[in-house]
C-alpha cells in the first residue's frame, strides 16, 4: 500500500436497468472518465420520492477514477441518466495498492 492522498476516488451510481448501468459503464470507460466501473446487479434500494416511498431493484455503479475527473463524470452520467435526480456520489480513497493507483492514472489520462 503506498499513495495515502485522495487524489483518487470510487464513484457510486445507480441505474434502473443492467442495460442502462452498462451503457453508462462503457461510456465512462471509453471516454476516459474512469479506469473501471464494476456493475452490481439487484440492489434493493428504498427511499422516498415525490413524497412516496419506492422499494425498487436498481443496478450499482462503482466507478474507480481520480477525483479530478469528478465533475465530468458526474456531467456526463447526468447527460446518460433517466432518472430526473441520478445517485452520482464520490467517495475517497484514502490507500490503495501503489500499481492499481498507477493503472487508474494511466487508463483515465489514455495512456493505457
């Protein structure tokens, strides 16, 4: 373990559909806004909306990047989204494996 910075960063978004969560992935990815975003299927998300309660099946996003790449992201999710208000939420990583860090570096500058 090496980099103690939170120059890094592991963004979570849900999606209502693997469709729409793979599609989101890959634009991400290609676009070099994140090295990797792994799809969690059917998560159970409860919450309230519109002064409703849902209990809905969503997929989960988690997307490794730096946090400079933040902000894009966040704007092109909510380009992609079809949800009106999209989970898009950035959480530090604080440690990491020194070679993934580097991998995450290479892949979002599009050096990898």
């Amino acid at each position: 373990m090496a980099n103690e910075t939170a120059e890094y960063c592991v963004v979570h978004i849900t999606a209502p559909s693997p469709e729409e969560a793979k599609r989101i992935a890959t634009a991400l990815v290609e676009e070099h806004l994140a090295a990797c975003c792994s799809i969690i299927p059917g998560i159970r998300s409860v919450y309230r909306w519109q002064e409703e309660i849902h209990d809905d099946t969503e997929q989960l996003l988690l997307c490794k990047t730096r946090t400079d790449h933040f902000a894009r992201l966040a704007e092109r999710v909510r380009e992609m989204h079809s949800y009106d208000v999209p989970e898009i939420i950035q959480l530090p990583i604080t440690r990491g494996s020194q070679p993934y860090l580097n991998w995450i570096d290479e892949t979002v500058s599009g050096r990898s």
